[in-house]
C-alpha cells in the first residue's frame, strides 16, 4: 500500500508526506499506478494463448519484441544534414540525405550534424533584441573589433565568417573539438588580428581589403586543419573597417590633408611631364638650327672660297675681260631691281631720246578692298 495511502504514520493522520500535509485533491484522483500494472498484466494474460505465460506466449513476446527491436534502425536523414553512424561508438561510415538502416540500439547509433548547411559567425558585432523597434538591432563588441596595425595605430574591424563542415571530415567535427562555434570564432578573431599586425593602415582602409581577406581566410583554414577540426573556411567578409569613434574626426582630417598632397604631387608631376619634353624639344630645336647654320655657313665659306679662287685663275689668265666681265655682273646685280632708266646718249644728239611717260608710278594705288566693303558693292550692284 502507498504510503500516501496510509492513515496514520509519524506525519499524523491523513495524506500526508515527510515534509508536511500535501495538497488537497479537489478533482478525481489520477490512477494508480498499481492498478495500471495489474490491469495490463490482465490483458497481456488474455492475449496469450491459454490465457497465462506459457512458452509459446513467451516466445510471441520475444518475437514481437525483435521485431520492434529491429525496426528501430530506420532513421532519416534531412537534407541539411549527414548521418554518422557509429558502432559501439566508433565511427564506421557517413550516409547521405534520405532514409537509412543502422543495426539498432545499443549495437549502433547515429548522429545527425548540419554537415551540408553553411553557417556564419559575426566578429566584432552582435545582434540583440531592441524593444524600441520591435526586432533586432545590430551592437558592436569593441573587445573583439579593436586590433593594432603594424604602424602602431589602432582599427575596428568588424567581419563575418563564412563555414561549414567537410563532407569527408565529420567525424572529426564530431569528435575532436568540443565546442564548434567557439572555435571558429577564436580561431577567426586571432588570425585577423595576426593579419591586421603585419600590416600598415593606409592600406588597409582603402584598397588591401580583399587580400585581408584570403589572407585571414588562408590563415584560419591552417590552424583548423592543424586542429583537425573537419570545418572548412568559405569565405571571409570584411564589414568595416574604420579608425576608433574617439579619433575618427582627427583621422578624416588627416585623410583629406593626405588627399590634397597627392592630387599637389600629381598636378606637378603632370606639369612637369608636359614642360620638360617641351624644353628638351626646343633644346633639341636650337641645337639642329645651330647646326644647319654652321653647316650652311661652312658650305657657303668653302663656295665662296672655291669660287674666288677660280675666278682669281681666270683672272691672272686674261685680267682686262675678267676685269670687265666681273665689273658688268656687279652692275647687272645692283641696277637688276632698280626701275630708273640710265640712257646714254652717245654723241649728244637728244632728239633720238624717245619721250617715256612712267604711268604706273602716276596712277595711285588703292588699299584691297575688305569683306564688307565687297559685300556693299555687290548689293549695290
């Protein structure tokens, strides 16, 4: 008889427990258990054949009882997962998405990891429930964001890490490391800041960004494989990447006076690329006109020369014809552009002088007419 059941006892009368009364029953009373175990021991009695535990009733239920043991080894395996099937609790083999058989329990168990799923892990930010807006609002962990750069200046870095677990390396995801995600993040969060150290932070805020990335994502594959961890790196995404709030004006500033120094320096070096080969051309110019100029004048000395020189020949050979063929090319150079008429009249007879009347020095010569006055002339017209 229970002892809630008895009348008396060292708690008093009633239904009473060691630790005083206990509630009172206002509804019906729950079954006890006693009578549950009586009446199906009745009703399993009159379901055997003679209507107690013989040996062929005895044998149903063992039949039965296998066959029940038998089919629970079916299990289904979701389409993110992969069902790892361990045998006394040493991996044998890995199954794919669908229905499968394992020897049942305690022969074989399996597990079902989300083998097939990629996961992400954000660095340096956290989601957190915001009343306010009915949702979730996105809060930065400046003890994980805040790294030092090779330089000696500090950045927040905030990523995001891309993972899941290797086909062929579940069994280590399972078995030899104990908490995952930690681990990944740990892992993340030193490899960047490792990457971060060794490198300079101009860099880094403008255009290294990607290699950053592949290469904390190369570090990260490196150290998890040394664990043996059976997760494999995806991809690393790098969300921001700015100077401390407490010295990001200063920075900008900094930045902007950077900017006007390089777009000085390119100016000038733009106006330098265009003056000095202009000035190599016009020294390069001077040069050849200085030498075409003393090539000529070399040419001209040496012609003058050679010329005199055979005129001086023919000279000593007939002085009196040279002397007057050189005095009649002298004046044919002189009075060859001049428009006077030299007459001479011979024995004086002047009336043989024929009257000349210069009309074109007579008429007078009028300035070319201009575009408009053209156009004037020929509307009059």
């Amino acid at each position: 008889m229970p002892w809630k059941n008895q009348g008396g006892g060292p708690w008093g009368q009633g239904p009473k427990g060691p630790w005083g009364g206990g509630p009172q029953s206002v509804g019906p009373r729950p079954p006890d258990l006693e009578d549950l175990l009586r009446r199906g021991q009745d009703k399993l009695q009159a379901l055997l054949p003679g209507g107690h535990f013989s040996g062929m009733g005895i044998a149903l239920v063992l039949v039965g009882a296998l066959a029940i043991w038998g089919l629970s080894g079916f299990f289904r395996v979701q389409s993110e997962e992969l069902g790892v099937v361990l045998r006394f609790g040493k991996h044998v083999r890995t199954v794919q998405p669908g229905l499968n058989y394992h020897l049942p329990y305690p022969i074989e168990t399996v597990l079902l990891p989300k083998a097939l799923r990629v996961s992400t892990l954000s660095i340096g930010m956290s989601l957190i429930d915001d009343p306010a807006r009915r949702g979730r609002t996105m809060r930065d962990v400046p003890e994980e964001s805040l790294m030092l750069t090779g330089d000696e200046n500090i950045v927040d870095v905030d990523f995001t890490v891309l993972w899941r677990i290797k086909p062929d390396g579940v069994g280590n995801f399972l078995f030899n490391i104990q908490n995952p995600e930690g681990t990944v993040k740990a892992v993340a969060e030193s490899a960047m800041r490792e990457v971060i150290g060794r490198s300079l932070i101009q860099p880094i805020l403008t255009g290294a960004r990607t290699t950053n990335e592949q290469g904390v994502q190369e570090l990260m594959q490196k150290t998890l494989d040394q664990y043996g961890s059976g997760i494999q790196i995806t991809q690393v995404q790098m969300q921001k990447v700015d100077p401390p709030a407490q010295v990001i004006d200063a920075f900008r500033d900094v930045q902007a006076a950077r900017a006007d120094f390089e777009r000085l320096q390119n100016e000038a070096q733009t106006y330098a690329n265009r003056v000095i080969p202009d000035a190599r051309g016009r020294a390069a110019q001077i040069l050849q006109v200085a030498e075409g100029y003393k090539e000529q004048a070399v040419a001209e000395a040496k012609g003058q020369s050679s010329r005199f020189t055979k005129v001086y020949d023919e000279y000593k050979k007939a002085p009196d014809v040279t002397r007057q063929r050189i005095y009649l090319e002298t004046m044919e150079r002189i009075l060859g552009g001049s428009e006077k008429l030299v007459y001479d009249g011979g024995n004086g007879n002047a009336q043989s002088v024929v009257p000349y009347l210069p009309l074109s020095e007579l008429t007078p010569r009028r300035p070319p007419a201009t575009a408009g006055q053209q156009q004037q002339q020929g509307g009059t017209r």
